[in-house]
C-alpha cells in the first residue's frame, strides 16, 4: 500500500481570498487550451474563425460551466435539487458533470458558429483535440482534494483516502488522468495532422473518451447518491451514449465521403 500524500488542498491564502490547487488545475487547463487551439487556428490561414476566436471563448466558457452544473443536477442529484433549488446554481459547493459540459459546449458552439458563419465541424476539430489537458489535470486536482476515489482493492499501490474509510482504494483519478487525459490527448494530437474529414476529431474524441471512461469507472466509487444502476454506474452509462454518438457521427462523415 501507497501512503497518500496529504496535499493541502489550498496552494495559498491571501486574507479571505483562498486559492486551490483544483481551481488552478482548471486554469492551467484553460490556458493550455487557448493557446494549443489560437496556434491551430494561426496555422490555418482561417482569418474568420481568428475574428471571432474571443468570443467564441467566452461563450464555450459559459456553455461549459451553464451545461455541467445542470447536467449534474439531472444526471447525478435531481431528487435533492427539486427539494432544495434554491442550491442549483450554488457552483462553489461543488457537484460538475463532464458530459453535461460536454453537451453544453456542443450546444453553444453549434449556436455561435450558426450564428456567426463558420464550420461547426472544422472548429470542433480545433478545439476538441485539446480537452484532454483540462481533463487530466481536473483529476489531479480531484486526487489532491481526495475525493472521488476508486473502490476497495488490496492492489500494492492502494491508497487510504481522507474520506474514504479506513480500507485502501484504487487512485483511481490517477488512472483518469492517464487514461482520460494523457493518453487520449496523445491519440488526438497524433490524429490531428492526419487527413480527415470535418468532425471525425470530434467523432474519435466521443468514442475513445468514452471507452476510457467506462474503463476507469470500473474501479471507480460509485457516487454514493445513486450508486449502481443494474451493473453500471451513471458515468458508464453516459459514456455509452457519448460512443454511440461518436460512432453514429463517424458513420454519417464516412456516408458523406462516398
């Protein structure tokens, strides 16, 4: 067994002002982003979607934050939030669903490309292929905070998280981050500069993330509020829908290639 390493969850504390190390994960995120995608974008001559890069930033912001917390409400704690609505918008207390930010961002980037002429496809492609920097790095800060952790195991690099009982557990969100960001990241980065057709990025990014995260879920805790539902956990089961999705996508792009 592994000791776990007890990080202080806050990285520095200004007064009242109190920043985390799962807060910077996400900028560090954010940042690897834009720059990874404003060099794509530079790359290929597109001045159209360089104009409104900005505030097509912005809004996939937005979209992000507005489509995780709601999807975390219906997917993970409707019958909570109907009693107590008042907490929905209550982000700081934590509770984010990805494919909920996924779904969100799909959402506003198909709204702001429709609204502004450019190629959904295309510019999914471009941004699509840098996700994973901020998924990995949401699971190191996750394995920071010590929270969700993987299931009881007697693996040698188990670990006993703070809140997670006395027995060792998979690091699962270590396993998250290689898999889930690492990994995918190197696969679509590779991928990227391969000829291909507009949004089969977007299509291999569906399907492998949701691969790897019916992957990982398999030593992951179920989140207590709902546990298992028949033999899977609700992230496998969203997952399935993002591969079916990716699949159903990448069939239309080889359709329209004949």
């Amino acid at each position: 067994m592994l000791p776990y390493p007890h990080i202080n969850p806050v990285l520095v504390r200004l007064g009242p002002l109190r920043i985390r190390w799962y807060g910077l994960m996400y900028v560090l995120g954010f940042v690897a982003s834009y720059g990874l995608v404003r060099r794509q974008i530079e790359r290929s001559g597109d001045t159209h979607l360089a104009s409104h890069f900005e505030n097509l930033n912005f809004t996939l912001l937005l979209s992000l934050i507005l489509g995780g917390r709601l999807g975390y409400v219906l997917f993970y704690n409707l019958p909570y939030y109907l009693d107590h609505p008042a907490e929905i918008p209550a982000t700081w207390q934590g509770g984010m669903s990805f494919h909920g930010a996924l779904i969100g961002v799909i959402l506003g980037g198909v709204w702001f490309c429709a609204s502004r002429g450019l190629d959904f496809w295309k510019t999914a492609d471009i941004y699509v292929v840098t996700i994973p920097i901020g998924l990995g790095l949401g699971r190191l800060g996750n394995f920071i905070n010590g929270e969700l952790f993987g299931r009881e195991t007697d693996v040698p690099w188990a670990m006993i998280f703070p809140t997670g009982g006395p027995h060792p557990r998979h690091p699962s969100q270590l396993y998250e981050c290689l898999l889930e960001g690492v990994l995918l990241f190197l696969i679509l980065w590779r991928a990227k500069d391969r000829p291909h057709r507009p949004g089969a990025m977007l299509a291999l990014f569906l399907i492998a993330y949701g691969v790897f995260r019916i992957l990982a879920e398999l030593f992951r805790e179920p989140d207590p509020q709902i546990g298992f539902i028949g033999v899977f956990t609700m992230g496998q089961i969203l997952s399935l829908g993002m591969i079916a999705a990716g699949l159903a996508l990448a069939l239309l792009i080889r359709r329209r290639q004949q």
